[in-house]
C-alpha cells in the first residue's frame, strides 16, 4: 500500500462507482475529497481485483496510520481550507 494522499475541489470523470453514487445523491460534482492512493496492481493483476482484494498483514498494519493521516487531512480543510491542506498533506511526486 503505497502512503499516497491527493485532495481535490472538484471530483474528475474517472470512473468509480462511489463517486458516481456521491455525486448523484449529492447532486452536484462540486464537492471536496480526500483520495488516499493505493499504488497500481502488481504485474498484469485486474485492477478491480487489486482494488478489492484484503490488505496482506504488512498493510493492515499500516492502515491506523495511512488513515489517522487521512482524518488530519479532512479536519485541516475543515478548519484552514483545502490550499493550506494541500500544502501539508499532499504526498511528494
């Protein structure tokens, strides 16, 4: 599981039911995200498989982390706004 965080003003096209579902009940694509990146899948592994597969115990153990980081996240866009949340969160490139 790669330590990856992006936020975002405005959801993009791709095409991931969640955020389809979120935008539809929201009606509206105009809504702030956290997107915590898992890497690509491994050789030529289906990424819907890669997506959905259970984390190996290396990542479960990682997770409180890579999620208390995700919180941190959305409470610093709650309370400084998304460009000072931005700048302290989002991961190298």
């Amino acid at each position: 599981m790669k330590n990856q965080r992006t936020l975002r003003a405005r959801v993009s096209s791709m095409p991931i039911n969640g955020l389809r579902s979120i935008s539809s009940s929201l009606g509206t694509k105009d809504y702030l995200r956290v997107w915590v990146g898992i890497g690509r899948p491994p050789g030529r592994m289906d990424p819907a498989d890669y997506v959905l597969r259970d984390f190996s115990a290396a990542e479960r153990k990682e997770l409180p982390f890579l999620l208390g980081d995700a919180a941190d996240a959305v409470e610093m866009v709650l309370t400084h706004g998304l460009t000072a949340a931005q700048q302290k969160f989002h991961a190298p490139a």
